[in-house]
C-alpha cells in the first residue's frame, strides 16, 4: 500500500500480532507448566501414600487404599511390581498392559523420591506414571520390597491443553480485531484533518488564490504545526511572486524607457534628410542609450546570478585603503564637478582576502551614491577600520536622509525612495541591489543607518579569511 494509512495499519497489525502471539506463548507455557507441575505433585502422592499403605505380606491393592484415594475407572490408578519388575497387583477398573521400565529398576533402591516418566502401552494410549520404590530395614540392611507405581491418562491433560491453545488463538484474534478496528477508528479520525489539509490545499492551487491561507486547528499540535509550516511557505511564495512580478514589470519599464527614445530619435531622423553632423548628433545619443541598456542588462545579470548563487569569486589578497583610494580617483572629477569631496579615514590592519572586481563595485556604488546625494559644499567619509573577525567599510553623507519606512527596503530592486533622495539622481535603482549581492556572496553584510534631514552612512562588513 502507498498510502500513510495502509502503511501505518499494516505495521501496527504487525506489531500487534507479534504482541499477542508472544503473549499467548507465554501464557500457554505458564499454564502448561501449572498443569504438569499439579499433574506430578498428584500422582508423586499417590505413588508415596501406596507405598507406604500397601500390605507387605500380600503386597495388593487393597479397597480401602483405592476409595482412599479416590482411584476411579479413568483416571488415576496404582500398580505395584516386585522387585523383579513382575507385575504383582493394580487398582480396579485398569486394563492397560505396563510393564516395569529398566530405568526405574536400575535407579531403585537408591532413590528416596518417585521417579517420573512418561510411558506409551501397545494400545497407544500415553500415560504419566510416578514410581516410589517400598525399601525397609530388614536384619539391620535395606532391603527393596516392590515398586508402588501411580499413573494417568494425558487424554484429559492434552484435552485441556487443547483447549486453552483454542481459547488463546480466539481470544487473540478478537483482541487484535478490537485493537485494529479502534486503531483505524482512531487512524481516520487523525487523518481526518490531513485530508482536510489537502483538500483546501488543493482548491487553493484550482483556484489560484496564493492570499489564501489554511485554517490552524490549535486542538491538533501536529496538524496545527503543518498548517502553519504550508501557510509560513504560501507567505514566502506569495512575497516571491510578487517580487517576481514586480521585477519584471520594473525591468520592462527600465528597458522600454531607453528603446522608446531610440526608436523615436531614428525615426525623427529618417524623416527628412539630413546633415552628416545632424546624423552624427543621432549617433551619439543613441550610443549613449545603448550604453545605459548595456548597464541595465549587466546589472540584471549580475542579480540572475546573485539569485542563482552563480557569482563565481576570484580571490586575492588586497588592501581596502588602496581600493577605496583609486576608486575616489576615479569618482574625483564627478564630485568636483559637484562641488563635494571625499574625505578617507583608515586605521588598523585593512588587508582582505577578496574579489578584487566585486568589492570595487560595492565601493564605487556606496561612493558614488554619496557624492550624488550630498549637497555642493560637502563631503563624503569614508572610514575604514579592523574589527573583531572583521574589516569595517562606512560611507557617509550630509544629504537628504532616508525616511524610515524606506529603510527596509532600499537594498530592493529597482526601489527609489523618490521622496527622500534627490531626483537629479536618475539611476535603475539597482544600485544597492548588487551591493548587497556581491557583499553576502563574499560573507560579509551591509546595513544602513539615516536620518531624515540629516544624512546616511552605509555600513559593510567583510569577514577576514
């Protein structure tokens, strides 16, 4: 069977059944051992008493030794042999032929106690038989005088054995009958819920309702607990999804916006003849869009396969200081442009086992960011710093701030807080994006601290190695 229920039936029937079995095995052994034990100490008694009651001179089974023990056709009966094993006399009502065993012989006179053993006669009929040995002290020696020997049918024994064996094999199968028929009662019940489950699971997939959520049943803990795990994954689906949506519809806007504006400067141009510099205007504009789709389509790239986990590290040993030196080289005519400087601190050991193209990325980002946000006047700092396990990499600035509602989000693609940067900053808004990829595939993290009026600082960690 495939199903839970077929499977956990099937081994509780199993288990269930090895149980009773052992137990009834146990219990058949018990009383099986009562019943010999009780038939022994009986017929051991009667064995002793006839030894000890039968007549020496005659050596017979007299009536008053049967009806004192209760010797009746059928059941117990008392035979005594000479010491020569010949047969001497037996209690009324006894027809089988028995003969004296050569085991009892031989370990008679000696013994002081009966002597059991178990004897077929030519009619096939089993007996138990229990042997006391007569030995009296004649002239000051021991002398053997007959064996008492006390018997019985095990037709009545094996009958009750049978009995019980019938009696254990019904009982048993009831009681396992019982316990399977409760423990699919209860088995049902239980899956009762998971069916429900799957149910509106299923009807929430038909209908395509991913807001939807299951119903937590708090009476049942393991249930309750699945329900929240599925509802937990629909919330971390539902947020992909609208990611995912999201990111299409912002890339799609980013990518028409370039090609709206190429198609409509070609078509402009193809109206009416024109000059080569008219066309060599055209050109350059349209050289300067393709560039912003190139960036846009690398930027996109590079977050596919930040998702991915495919951002492969090339690492080598460098100095932070130094790459945060040529990168504010490299920013330096854009921030005087602006009218904002860039201000590097540095202190303690600020070497890194990195990927030198990626964390000059994260850094020309931070920098670049800054400078474009800081009003004419300012400066931006960057400080340095070795922390425990650590390098501290902090870019701040002196513009606008961020509100806080935007904080959670700002690392989000294609995200502009419009109402707290400047608009002169006309960027993709994927920006922070990469920073924060590029960061975590490296091991590191980055934070971001504002305050509304009053500036930012971007705050990267990354781990020493």
């Amino acid at each position: 069977m495939k199903t839970i229920r077929g499977k956990l039936l099937i081994t509780l029937g199993l288990v269930l059944a090895a149980a009773l079995t052992s137990a009834s095995v146990l219990t058949y052994g018990f009383f099986r051992s009562r019943l010999d034990d009780d038939l022994d100490s009986h017929l051991k008694t009667i064995a002793f008493a006839a030894s000890r009651i039968a007549d020496l001179r005659h050596a017979q089974v007299q009536t008053y030794l049967e009806q004192g023990l209760d010797l009746k056709p059928g059941g117990a009966f008392v035979v005594l042999f000479d010491r020569d094993g010949k047969l001497i006399d037996h209690s009324t009502g006894f027809t089988e032929a028995l003969t004296l065993s050569d085991a009892v012989r031989q370990s008679s006179p000696g013994r002081s106690e009966a002597m059991l053993e178990e004897v077929r006669t030519p009619s096939g009929r089993v007996f138990r038989i229990a042997t006391f040995a007569r030995v009296d002290y004649l002239d000051g020696e021991r002398s053997l005088q007959f064996f008492a020997q006390a018997g019985m049918p095990l037709d009545r024994h094996q009958l009750k054995l049978r009995q019980l064996t019938i009696w254990l094999a019904i009982s048993g199968s009831g009681l396992w009958l019982i316990a399977m028929f409760i423990a699919w009662l209860l088995m049902n019940r239980w899956l009762h819920s998971l069916t429900t489950l799957s149910h509106a699971a299923k009807q929430m997939t038909e209908s395509k309702q991913t807001r939807q959520r299951l119903h937590v049943d708090p009476r049942d803990a393991e249930i309750a607990s699945l329900s929240q795990s599925i509802n937990q994954l629909l919330d971390h689906l539902d947020s992909a999804y609208s990611t995912q949506q999201r990111f299409v519809a912002d890339a799609s806007h980013e990518l028409r916006t370039p090609l709206t504006i190429l198609r409509g400067e070609i078509e402009v141009a193809l109206r009416k003849p024109r000059s080569a510099d008219e066309y060599r205007e055209v050109l350059q504009s349209n050289k300067e869009e393709i560039e912003a789709l190139s960036r846009l389509t690398d930027n996109l790239l590079t977050l596919a396969r930040a998702d991915a986990g495919q951002i492969a590290l090339h690492r080598e040993d460098i100095d932070l200081v130094e790459l945060v030196r040529d990168v504010s080289v490299r920013l330096q005519p854009a921030a005087e442009k602006r009218g904002v400087g860039i201000e590097i601190e540095a202190e303690g050991d600020t070497q890194l086992s990195c990927d030198r193209l990626q964390i000059e990325r994260v850094v020309f980002n931070l920098i670049d960011n800054a400078v474009s946000f800081s009003p004419a006047g300012e400066s931006v700092s960057v400080v340095i710093g070795g922390v425990e396990g650590a390098i501290r990499l902090e870019v701040r600035d002196s513009g606008p701030g961020i509100q806080a509602d935007h904080l959670p989000h700002l690392f989000d693609r294609f995200y502009r807080a419009d109402q707290s940067r400047s608009r002169e900053h006309e960027g993709a808004g994927l920006g922070l994006a990469i920073v924060k990829a590029f960061v975590e595939a490296d091991g590191g993290s980055v934070e971001v601290y504002s305050e509304f009026g009053r500036g930012s600082a971007f705050v990267v960690r990354f781990p020493r190695r």
